[in-house]
C-alpha cells in the first residue's frame, strides 16, 4: 500500500486514466449509462476503491439528489477526490474515507447502489467483498461490478476464468444477476 497507493501520484494517475485510457473511459460510460436509466429521485451510492473519484463525482453531477461515499484504501487517493468534489460542486453531498473493501463501514441495507469497478481482480478474496455488497445493499438495491476476465496483469491477484465465474461470486453472495455483459 505505502508504495503504490499512499504515493501522491497515485490519485492523479487514476484520474487521467479515464481521459487516456479507452477502456477506462469505456468503463466509466458503461456506469453512467446504467445511473442514468435509474429513475430513483433520491439514493445513496457507494464507490469501492474510488480512486481519485471520478466516477462517483460523475454519478452526484448527473443526480443532484442522490447523496455519495467514496471509499479506498489509499489516504492520497481520498484526499484528492474530496478536492475533486469540492470543484465539481458536489461535496456538500460526498463523503469519502479511507477504509478496507472486506469491512465496509456502512450499515446493513443502508446503500441503493454500490459501484465496485475494477477492484475484485485486486483481492486475495472476492467472496468478502462481494459478500459486504450484498449486506449493504437495501432490499432492490443495485451492483455494477466491473473486472477483467482472465486477467494475469501483475497487480490483479485474483481472476476469474470466466463470466459464469463472476455469476457465481454474485449469487453465492445472494445477488441476483439481472445482466452480466462481456466487453
């Protein structure tokens, strides 16, 4: 953690990266997307391993309603998106702390939506995290989880073999898939 993630380089690399990274960008659409055809008035959205908090800021600048936690594991990473929240107008409606995905510091059924876009691949154990989501999500609650398949970067600890791998994480979870996308 100390030499990737608290380093002040940190947050800023992964706020370009949605500007010069395809598939991040693809990403980030593919979240806004999926926001932008939920109809809730009000809700209240999680970020897991938020990064420079980009995408959560993106989510509360298209639904001024909507309240926000970002949560990583990086103190750099946090106080940049705080920064980055204040600028876009919307930390007034954000929270953002530094925290451990396996132990989320929200209540049971307390989240409409948790976004966990592109972390699992980077934890010895999905079934945790995947397994807190499911305890926070309200009855009718949302998951947009994004991960790469088959991904054998040095940094993704963990990967799965197939989509059917990443069904299977969620329902052992007692998530129900309602649409599971290849890209």
């Amino acid at each position: 953690r100390e030499r990737i993630y608290d380093q002040s380089f940190y947050p800023v690399v992964t706020h370009f990266t949605y500007a010069l990274q395809p598939s991040a960008t693809a990403r980030l659409n593919f979240v806004k997307g999926i926001v932008k055809s939920i109809k809730a008035r009000q809700a209240s959205v999680a970020d897991l391993g938020c990064g420079s908090g980009v995408i959560l800021n993106e989510i509360l600048m298209m639904k001024p309603l909507w309240t926000g936690h970002g949560l990583d594991i990086s103190r750099e990473a946090i106080s940049y998106a705080r920064r980055l929240a204040a600028h876009k107008q919307v930390a007034d409606r954000t929270s953002f702390r530094a925290g451990n995905v396996t132990h989320l510091p929200y209540a049971d059924e307390s989240l409409n939506l948790v976004i966990a876009s592109e972390i699992i691949e980077h934890l010895p154990e999905p079934e945790l995290v995947v397994g807190e989501i499911a305890r926070v999500l309200k009855p009718g609650g949302q998951v947009i989880l994004t991960m790469p398949i088959e991904s054998h970067t040095p940094g993704h600890i963990h990967t799965l073999s197939s989509r059917e791998d990443l069904r299977l994480l969620c329902e052992r979870a007692g998530l129900k898939v309602r649409r599971l996308e290849p890209r």
